[in-house]
C-alpha cells in the first residue's frame, strides 16, 4: 500500500484528497482515489472521493502532508555518528520530544526560516505512521499491526534556539518545520530487518548517508518505551532520528530527503 495527500480543485473548490500510488517507470504516480483515513477530519468534511479523478505524475499534484497526527513524537540521537557529531554522548534511553502538527508541511512547501534563529539545519530521518492505537505493547508482542506505514520527514531544527533552551520545543516547533511526505507506504519493514538508507541532499550534494541498521534503539524497543507512558492514536507520526551530516541552510536552498521505496521530500527555504 503506497499513498498521498494532495489538493484537488473540484468547481473551482480546492478539497483535500487521497490517492494510492504506484510507481510507473520508476516515476510515481497518483493511479486511484481512496478514502481519507479515519483521523484526518478535514477530509472528511467532504465528498469521500474525488468525481473528477484522473491519475496523475506526483510531480503535477501539489501535495499535502499524507498524515493527519494527533502528536509528532520525535526521537533524538538514535544514531550514534549523530550524537558524537553534536558533542553529546550516546543516550542509554532513548530521548524524546514532541513537534506540534502546526509545524506539518507537504513536498515541495516553502519551510520559513524564523527571524528568532540565526541557524536552521535539515535532519532527514525515517518515521513511522501508527495504524491503531497502542498503550503497553508487550515485551513479546508484535509491534508491526501497529504500523501503518513508513514516510520521510525533516526534522528542521533552529539549531541556536535550541542550544539555548532547557528543552527543544522552541527550536523544534515552529511553523514548517516538520515537511512530511511526499507519500505513506507499508512496503519496506525495518522492523523485521530490512535495511533502510535514509539519504539527504542540500542542493544536490549528498550531505546524510544513513542506515536504519545503526538505530541505537530499533524500532520495537521505540514503540514499547513510547506506549509505555503514552497512547498512540492513527495517524500518530515517530520519527525516528537522523544519521551523522546535518548542517545549516541558507534561504533559496533545496533539501531532499530520500528513501527507497518512499520517494523524495523536497522543500526550498526561505527567509521569514
């Protein structure tokens, strides 16, 4: 199952919309409406599917984020190149934070580079969509119908601000700093050992090569440490931390995030 969220223009109503993805040509496109997920309650305000639906090139849509989260839960330092590149010893638990959903934005949208930071920095990582909700997974329990799907995300970071605060929600959560997409898929399974490449580029030059094989904490041990103090709901975003490379962004500049099997998430950024 691969899927997005883009804006269609319906009696010249733009609506949110849904459509499964295939890949054609190794280009991907948007072949057949769906039906919006049940946590995405914009969506559901209305028609369920689009009446003038046409499959389409991703390329041509302008995309939404494909996920609809009630809370953005962030893990830190989950590599250890990553940590040891920032001055910071490797966690013994893993360290987690929160992005608001207001910080949510599609490929190809503008992330604004906020006047309070001197310094704003890509991180490109891997995330997991939460299918059901899940509290107290089970040491032995599978955590994989959990799972809905895998997408890309940055995770922009005003890297000043959040140096200088006791904890990351200012540096982390301004508005654009969560781009998201460009589409959710259930076809790749770090869980069960696939190796994932998580690879980000600023302007073309390959900045992060990372790998799914050097998370300090595996994905099971993430979704039984964060459900045990904490409901996840559908639509429910993890990411899942960024490999060794991050860097600083200048406006006008082009980062893609990379995943095989989950497409490319491009953002240009700009000055506030």
């Amino acid at each position: 199952m691969r899927y997005c969220k883009y804006v269609s223009t319906e009696n010249g109503i733009q609506l949110p919309r849904y459509a499964h993805v295939e890949q054609r040509n190794g280009i991907l496109w948007a072949t057949l409406p769906m039906q919006a997920p049940q946590e995405d309650l914009a969506a559901h305000t209305v028609p369920p599917l689009a009446a003038n639906f046409e499959p389409a090139p991703l390329s041509e849509l302008q995309l939404l984020p494909p996920v609809s989260p009630s809370k953005i839960l962030c893990v830190g330092r989950n590599y250890g190149d990553h940590a040891a590149e920032l001055g910071n010893e490797v966690p013994k638990e893993p360290v987690l934070f929160l992005k608001p959903p207001s910080s949510l934005i599609g490929s190809r949208g503008a992330v604004i580079m906020p006047k309070l930071s001197s310094r704003v920095d890509y991180e490109g990582e891997l995330a997991i969509v939460i299918a059901r909700r899940c509290r107290h997974i089970g040491p032995d329990e599978d955590v994989r119908p959990y799972i809905r799907g895998y997408v890309c995300v940055n995770d922009v970071t005003a890297r000043d601000l959040q140096k200088s605060d006791d904890q990351w929600t200012r540096g982390k959560g301004f508005d654009t700093f969560c781009p998201t997409g460009p589409i959710v898929s259930d076809e790749l399974d770090p869980v069960e050992g696939d190796s994932v490449t998580v690879t980000t580029r600023l302007n073309g030059v390959v900045r992060q090569l990372g790998n799914t094989r050097d998370f300090i904490f595996p994905i099971p041990y993430l979704l039984r440490y964060i459900t045990a103090f904490t409901t996840l709901e559908p639509g429910d975003l993890i990411p899942t931390g960024t490999p060794a490379g991050v860097g600083a962004v200048q406006p006008g500049d082009i980062v893609q995030v990379e995943i095989e099997g989950l497409g490319i998430l491009e953002n240009k950024f700009a000055a506030e």
